[in-house]
C-alpha cells in the first residue's frame, strides 16, 4: 500500500469558511493565492473578491466586513494570521451591489 502525506489545503477551506461566513448572498469572483515564507514560517498569501448583489446580501457583505478582523478560522494545519478587508466597490444604480477585496496571510501550524 502506497501512503502519502495529504496536504491540506488552506485555500480551499479559507474560501469555505469565508461563503460560510458570508451567508448564502455571496459569489466568489476571485481568489489568487502567492506563497509566502519568513525566516521561521511558511505560508500563503491570499487575494479573494467576493460580490453580493441584491439589499439583503449587501447587507450581509456590510455585516462580513464589519466582523471580519475579530473572527476566528479554524483550518486544520494552519492558522490565519492576518485578514482584512482591503477595498469595497459599491454600486448603488439599479440592483444595489457589494464587492469586498479580502486580503490574508495563512501559515503552517507547526
């Protein structure tokens, strides 16, 4: 039997976490992930964009950014050690709409 470590994937279950989060007005436009490394850590950087269109989930996106910095993630083998908002679009001509750029930073939990 052949046996391989299974990488978990932090993008992945960040991105799960995130919709989760978000409540079911959301759509992920986006997500670009970099690797990221320091002289003690490994990691992740990443870049997700996530649209709510309609006044109840712009309201959600509203409540998201809101809470965002204060949340605990859970994602096994890593830990979330930055997360912002770091843009808002809002289109407010015709169906009211919310675009949040979310920035992280995940890192291997040792």
């Amino acid at each position: 039997m052949i046996q391989q470590a299974i990488r978990r994937d932090p993008a992945t279950a960040l991105i799960r976490a995130l919709i989760a989060l978000a409540g079911p007005g959301v759509e992920l436009q986006e997500h670009r992930g970099t690797s990221w490394a320091s002289a003690t850590f490994a990691g992740m950087r990443h870049v997700l964009r996530l649209h709510f269109a309609g006044a109840d989930a712009v309201a959600q996106g509203d409540q998201l950014a809101r809470r965002l910095g204060d949340q605990e993630f859970t994602i096994a083998g890593h830990i979330v050690a930055d997360i912002a908002v770091r843009d808002t679009h809002r289109r407010c001509d015709g169906e009211p709409a919310l675009t949040l750029t979310i920035e992280a930073l995940t890192v291997e939990d040792a």
